[in-house]
C-alpha cells in the first residue's frame, strides 16, 4: 500500500481500527450525538414552523400568498450555504476530527438562532429586517451543512460493528425529535397566546429556547471521545507524513459513485421530511382549513412515530440488510402520495390529517431509519465525513430545501391542492432508481 490504508477503501477491521469501543463509551457518543444533533436541527427547523407569524412580520406585502413564499424562499436560503458548509465542515472532520467539527457546528447554529431571535421586524427596521433573517439562515445552512456527515459518521465509528444500524439511526431519529420539540413548541404558543401577542413576542421564544440550551450540547460534545477509526487514521498519518491526503480529492476521485448513489438516496429522504414534517402545519391551514394548533398536533404526532420507528428499522436494517427496508419504504411513498392527498382535501378534518401523517410517518421512519448507516458504509473512514456532507447536503439543498417554496409555488400555478405530491412522487422516483441501480455498490460495501 502506498497511501493510507482507509485511503485506499479498507475498512476499519481490515487498517486495525475497528476496535469495538466499551459499552459505556459507546452509549456516550450516542447521548452526546443525539443530544447536540437534536439541538442543532431545532435551531435550523424552527423557522418553518412559524412561517405564517413571520411572513407577517418580516415579509409584509399586499398579497399574503406572495408573503409566504417570501418566507418559505428565505427557509430556502439556509440551504444554499449547506454545500459550502459540507465542503468545509465535513473535510474539517476528516482532518481534525468529529468532535472538533461537531462542536463548531454547535457554535454556528447558536449565533444564527441569536440573530433571529433578537431581529427587529420590518416595521421597526424596514428592509434592515428581513436582511438580518437572510443573512440568519446562510449562517445557520452552513452549520447545518457540516452536522449530518459528522454527526453520522461519528455514531457509526462509536457503534459495535453488528449494531451501525441501530446507532445511526439516531441521527434521523434526533432530527424528527427537533422537529418535534420544534412543532410542540409551535402548538402550545398558538394554542396559549392570542395571535397579537404570538405576533407581539410569542415568535421569539422557540428561538430563545434553541439559543439557552445550545451550550448544553457544546458541553456534552466536549466531554466525550473522538472515535477509535479517527484515532487510526491519525496515527497512520503521523506514521507517514509524506502522504498526500486531501478528503475532498480522494472521495470525488475515489468514490463517486458512492456520492452520486447517496445523493440519489437523500432525494426522497429530504422531500418527505420537509413536505409531510415541516411544511404539512402550514398546508393543513391554508388547503385543508385545519386549525393551526390542530396542524402541529397531528404534525408532532407523525414526529413521534419517527423518533420511536427510526431506531426499529435500523435495528432491523442490522439483521435484514438497509436497501430490502428502504426500497419497500420508498415505495409506499411513491403509491400512497397521490391518494392520500387525494383523500385529504375530499375530506379535510384534523382527524384525517392525523391519519395521513401516522402512515407518512412510518414510511418515512422505514426510510430514513437505515439511510444513515447504509450511507456511511460507502466511504472508507477518511473520507466518511466528507462523503456523507457532499452527497446530502447537496441533495438536500437542490430537492428538500426548497421543497417548502416548490409545493407552494406549483400549489398557486395549478391551482390544485394536490400538487406537493407529484413532487414527493418524483423525488421517490429518484430514490427508488438509486438504490436500484447502486444495489451492487451497497452490497459491497456493507459492514464498512
């Protein structure tokens, strides 16, 4: 061998780093990964939530439609710096380590959510307003962008070999537990406070929250231990210090198949989540005519399902195989979309919108329960980190971010309330030709 043995695609069994780590540092690194990851995601999510209050707010404008995509396209710009925040921050973990990466992630996301939380409105500051939410969002994209690759690959190194599945999973599950807390939060001040008080100040308390609890998940993720497999490869490093190794080089000139079979992977992931998990509340209240504390419920009800299922199905990805449970996933998506949309707006009431989102949600928990793991066995781990930041996060931004701003724009040009599922068809198309034609790939792969 004339590179470094993770380099060259050996996994950490095969370059001695694939020591199984005690069971008390492995439950660490999850506790320390979910909790820094369920925070990270609550600051960037939360945005979405309160779309309408905060259309008003900072985007006023004669036309409430026009307002709204204004908002929703302003929830799209933090998506542009995910990209640049996967090619910074995701090489930055394979350099220097997860826990280095994983921490400023932290910081950035903190600073974003602060903006936000403390901007005056645009009848305070005018243009000056929504200016400082934009420039909010691009800083908390790019944090954004370097937490999935890191975070992933971090619970999959600290992970028994037999177990990957069951402790990726976390991540997703931690998402849905962000968005969770995210649209409880929602729920209760919609449901608490009379809308000009919810206007007034109400809107800035899920930000103060995301921002009082942030230095709560940089302490936990300082106090645990960088992975054995980042360990390895350090000494590997030192050992040969005349070895050219640049992660972003090596990945696009080593494994871009592996990229563009995860990038295909993540299209129908993004879309769901930010269709049926983020933009359903505001759907449900303008197309269907459901209450908006009633939307969030029903919403917060579909979260929890994700953070219980995604775990099961990566535990179950462990003994069956990742790409049977997401085919079969993704699936479903495909077939169900037209007709439970359909059904919806015949029959729009809050009891029907929870129905919808309990089978979205399982769908999407079969999914994105394995996904994670199934995409980090694609890299070797030198270039884990950056493999999984590229293939995601620009997926996510190109197919999720705008997600919100598509199925409302395609919702005003059709004038079809059945719209956003033609999206989510395509997007499972997507996904479903991925695993498809990257079966083999996965194949090989799998147990990296």
């Amino acid at each position: 061998m004339t590179e470094l043995a993770a380099t060259h695609g050996m996994s950490e069994s095969e370059s001695g780093a694939g020591k199984t780590a005690s069971r008390f540092s492995s439950r660490r690194a999850v506790i320390a990964a979910v909790a820094g990851n369920t925070l990270e995601w609550y600051d960037f999510a939360v945005y979405g939530f309160f779309a309408l209050t905060l259309a008003k707010l900072f985007f006023p404008a004669g036309d409430a439609t026009v307002s709204l995509l204004l908002t929703v396209a302003t929830f799209g710009v933090g998506f542009v710096m995910r990209p640049v925040g996967a090619l910074v921050l995701g090489t930055l973990a394979d350099r220097r380590g997860r826990k280095v990466a994983l921490s400023l992630t932290i910081l950035l996301m903190a600073l974003g959510t602060a903006m936000i939380a403390f901007a005056p409105t645009y009848a305070t500051a005018g243009a000056w307003a929504p200016a400082i939410i934009v420039l909010a969002r691009l800083i908390q994209g790019f944090s954004a962008g370097g937490e999935i690759g890191g975070a992933t690959a971090f619970l999959v190194e600290h992970a028994p070999p037999e177990r990957r599945g069951l402790y990726a999973s976390w991540q997703q599950a931690s998402q849905a537990g962000a968005l969770l807390l995210g649209s409880l939060t929602g729920a209760l001040l919609t449901g608490l406070l009379p809308q000009a008080e919810l206007e007034a100040w109400g809107w800035r308390v899920p930000f103060l929250i995301g921002l009082l609890i942030a230095p709560v998940g940089l302490y936990i993720r300082s106090r645990v231990d960088e992975t054995e497999a980042f360990k390895a490869i350090l000494r590997e490093r030192t050992a040969r210090p005349e070895t050219d190794f640049s992660p972003l080089r090596d990945t696009l000139g080593q494994h871009r198949a592996a990229v563009i079979t995860g990038f295909g992977i993540t299209i129908a992931w993004t879309v769901c989540t930010y269709f049926f998990l983020v933009t359903m509340p505001t759907y449900a209240v303008r197309q269907l005519g459901v209450p908006q504390s009633a939307s969030l419920l029903a919403n917060s009800v579909g979260l929890a399902l994700i953070v219980v299922l995604a775990p099961v199905f990566g535990a179950w990805s462990d003994k069956v195989g990742r790409r049977p449970i997401m085919l079969a996933s993704v699936v479903g998506l495909f077939l169900l979309s037209w007709p439970m949309l359909l059904w919806l707006t015949g029959q729009p009431s809050a009891f029907n919108l929870m129905l919808a989102q309990i089978v979205f949600a399982v769908l999407i928990a079969g999914f994105s329960g394995p996904a994670p793991a199934a995409m980090a066995e694609l890299y070797p781990p030198a270039m884990r980190s950056t493999g999984l930041s590229i293939a995601y996060n620009f997926a996510v931004t190109l197919f999720g971010g705008f997600a919100p701003f598509i199925t409302t724009w395609l919702i005003v040009q059709t004038g079809s309330a059945l719209a956003p599922a033609w999206y989510v068809m395509l997007a499972a198309a997507f996904s479903l030709t991925a695993l498809l034609m990257g079966g083999k790939l996965m194949r090989m792969s799998a147990g990296r």
